[in-house]
C-alpha cells in the first residue's frame, strides 16, 4: 500500500492528471456544437475497449482519463449541445458546471450539518428561494434527491405516513399490513415513475382509481370521485407527452375540504410557476400538500438533482424516519432528515449556484424562452404539412405524418441525421415524434434547422 499511496499522492500533487481532465473537458465543449447529436456507429463500437477484467495492477491515470476521451467522450449524448430534443433533459447552465467541479474536488457528504457545513448552507438557501419563487408556504421544506422518481417517492411517504397517522395508525411502528385502507387516486396519464413510487409503497395497480382526462391529457375535473380524508390524490404538472397541466384549483379545492393528500409530479412542469408568461398554467398548485420537481430539467442544472417539497416538515421527516446512536443532529440544516439516504453528495450546491447564476429574471426568461421555441417548431412544421396531436402549452411538441409507419420512418431519420436527437412515444394510440424544449442554448435559429431537417426527412418518404 505503501507505493500506491505514493503515487496517488504525488498524483494529487503534481495535479496534471487535473490540467489532462482540464484539458479533454474543454475539448469536450469546444466541440460539442459540431459533433452528431447521438454517437455514431463508430462511436458505439468503440466502447468495446472497455470490456476487460478488472486490472490486478493500478491503472495509471494518465491511461484512464485518456480512455475516457478518447472512447468515452464521442460515445456520449450531446445533450449539453443546443439542438437535442429527447424524453425531457434539460442543458446545464455553465456556472453550475463550474461550481459542480469545484465541489466534486470538496467530495461533501450532505447528509448532516456536522459532515458539511457548506452543503448545508446552500440547502437552506435553495430551501428559501424555491419557496419565493414557487410562492409557497413559509412551512414548505425541500428534501434534495437524484431526481423526481425519489422525489415522487418522499412525498407520497409523507402523505401516507400523515393520512394513516390521521386514523389513529403509526406506519412506522405498525407497518402495512392491518392498517386501515387508504385510497390512491391518479389520473390515466399519471408519469410511470408514479407507480414506481407506489409500488414501492405497497400499493399496486389494481388499487388505484383511475380519473379520465381531457383531449391534451389533463385531468377532468368533473370526473374526480368522492374523496376523503383516506385518499392520496397524484396530479401533474406537465405531462410527460403533451405538456398539460391538471385544473388544480378546482381539483385541490376539493381535496382540501376532503381531507385528502395532495401530491404533485411536477417534474418539469412546476417551473411554469417561475415565469409569468406560464404561471397561470399552475394556479391553485400551491394548495398541494407535496410537489416533486427537478432541476436537471427544465432549471438546466447538471445531473443529478430532484427536488421534494412538503408543506409539512413534520409529515416529511417522520416519514423518513432516521435515528441512531452516533447521529448528531444539530441547530442548523441536517439534510438526511428529509431525503431516504443517509449519505448524499451535495447536489444543493450546484441547486444554489444554477439559481443564482439565472437569477429569478433569468429563470423566468429561460422558461418563456422554451416555451416560445416549442410554439415555433409547432408552426413551422404545421406550415410543412405535419400534424401537430398536442395544444402546446409548454414545451412539449407531438408530431406526426400520416401514418404510424411514416411518423416512425421519419423519426429514425431524424435521429440519425446527427443534426438533433428527439425520441417518440405513443400519443392517443398512434406513435408520434416528441420533442421537448429543455435546454438554455437551444435558439430560434436552431429551431429553423430542425423544421429543415424534418422537412428533409419527410420528403425522402414521401415524394
Ligand atoms: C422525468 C419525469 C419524471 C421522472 O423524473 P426523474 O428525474 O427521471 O426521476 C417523473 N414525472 C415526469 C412528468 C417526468 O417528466
């Protein structure tokens, strides 16, 4: 050990395995504009040089991070690039990178007050400005996960937790079986991830009660069924296809009167409240008891880093119930408290310096500025013929041509004309072509050449 030590200290030492890092990152973002969207074949192949055993003896470092240059990095999605369009991944703002580089060298534990001040610091602050610039309540607390799915998770333990506690039923000391029923209820184009989540919580998909939705997949009002003060209600903001957000207000007047629990998937979606030009997309989601959010989406902060807010703390950390002999609590922020893991990196630092890199004005303009190139493309490529299946209302665009056969050519065209990167889904049975705006860099100009590139593709196929 004594000679691997060494080494690595004289590797910490002459930092030039951090000047070669240095010097293949920016590289790496030199070069991402002109690269392909999606690796090539090449590319691909490529990654086979990966596929060894386990070295006996160290590998230098020289030798991994060239490796990873030179076989990882065109093998990578050029997501932080303006033009790709895929499932809803957002860019990252460069300020976040940077401060994610420098806390990667600090290596935080968040979990508690006592192993990282820092990291504790910024969750509080982010804690702050989340609930101004959502307009909270003042009792919100956040939890910092890896993303929606966990954050989805947080919040319907917290209302499960609450509603049983409510009936006289402690979860934690009495567990599952026995207690008394409660009653989920979901729309049908609740996000997969949801069910993940209650799954994971004991309740399977023949529990639930399903609520139908309108013709952009937001849920109808009219058709909620009687709710009480044993039901979780799961509402959207955003859906995953259309972009459509549920009438909370209506919905969460109800529930309120009712009793129920209120959670929110708003991966996406819940940045609408940041801009004034989509606010009222989100009117009455306040009335929610718990949202989850992410802002390695639509915020473009860097991966990983989703977002759980509970209007009652005390529901959120009884839930995530954490104790132990050698945990020292302390006065200030313990993170582990709000979140399922103990140990965690320090996503809040990167949450602290995307915010404050945009401020709350760049936040708003970024959001608009999504929402207006998704309104764009719809218009250029409903100019050229192509059937546009959502009202977009966000940034979320669905397209189709024809028939699925077509659509499904045309999306393969797309994908391998290295120019962009979009993905397709299924919307109302048929397949479709589905882009979503998510990044900072992506321009009108750019939106231009992806309504080219579509026309290019359609006419390949259809003469
Ligand atoms: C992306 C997304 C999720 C899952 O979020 P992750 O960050 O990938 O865990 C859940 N719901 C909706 C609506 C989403 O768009």
């Amino acid at each position: 050990m004594k000679d691997l030590r060494r080494r690595m200290m004289n590797a910490l030492g002459s930092k030039e395995l951090f000047e070669q890092a240095k010097n293949y990152s920016y590289h790496y973002m030199d070069n991402v504009q002109e690269r392909d969207v999606f690796p090539d074949m090449e590319a691909l192949e490529g990654l086979k040089i990966f596929d060894t055993p386990l070295n006996k003896e160290p590998l230098g470092s020289d030798r991994i991070l060239s490796l990873l240059h030179e076989y990882g990095s065109p093998a990578t999605v050029a997501q932080t690039g303006r033009r790709y369009f895929g499932f809803v991944n957002g860019g990252a703002v460069p300020a976040a990178v940077g401060a994610k580089w420098l806390s990667d060298v600090w290596d935080q534990n968040a979990g508690l007050y006592v192993i990282s001040p820092i990291s504790s610091k910024l969750e509080s602050v982010s804690e702050k400005w989340l609930k101004e610039l959502f307009g909270f309540d003042e009792s919100t607390c956040i939890g910092l996960v890896g993303g929606t799915s966990t954050a989805t998770l947080c919040g319907l333990a917290a209302g499960r937790y609450q509603l049983l506690k409510n009936a006289g039923w402690d979860v934690n000391m009495d567990g599952l079986a026995g207690a008394p029923k409660i009653r989920v209820v979901i729309g049908e184009h609740a996000h997969s991830t949801v069910y993940k989540a209650l799954s994971l919580l004991g309740f399977g998909k023949n529990q639930l009660e399903y609520v139908p939705v309108d013709d952009n997949g937001a849920m109808l009002a009219d058709s909620l069924p009687e709710l009480d003060e044993r039901t979780l209600l799961i509402l959207q903001a955003g859906n995953v296809n259309s972009g459509a957000f549920d009438p909370f207000e209506e919905i969460c007047d109800k529930a309120k009167k009712s009793g129920a629990w209120v959670h929110v998937d708003g991966a996406f979606g819940l940045w609408a409240r940041a801009a004034k030009s989509t606010f009222d997309l989100t009117i009455g989601v306040e009335k929610a008891d718990s949202w989850s959010v992410d802002a390695h989406k639509t915020l473009n902060a860097p991966y990983d880093c989703g977002i759980v807010l509970c209007k009652h703390p005390d529901s959120l950390i009884k839930s995530m119930q954490m104790s132990g002999d050698y945990i020292i609590l302390s006065e200030e922020r313990d993170g582990m408290l709000y979140t399922p893991e103990m140990s965690r990196r320090g996503r809040g630092i990167e949450l602290w310096a995307t915010m404050a890199a945009l401020g709350s004005d760049g936040i708003d303009k970024m959001v608009t500025s999504l929402c207006e190139n998704a309104s764009l493309l719809g218009e250029l490529l409903s100019e050229n013929g192509f059937e546009i299946c959502n009202d977009i209302v966000f940034n979320q665009v669905l397209i189709r041509y024809k028939d699925n056969e077509t659509t499904l050519k045309i999306l393969k065209s797309v994908q391998e004309s290295g120019v962009l990167w979009c993905g397709g889904s299924k919307w109302k049975g048929d397949d479709v072509i589905r882009v979503s705006v998510c990044s900072w860099m992506t321009t009108p100009e750019d939106i231009a050449l992806v309504a080219e590139e579509f026309k290019r593709a359609k006419q390949i196929f259809c003469k």
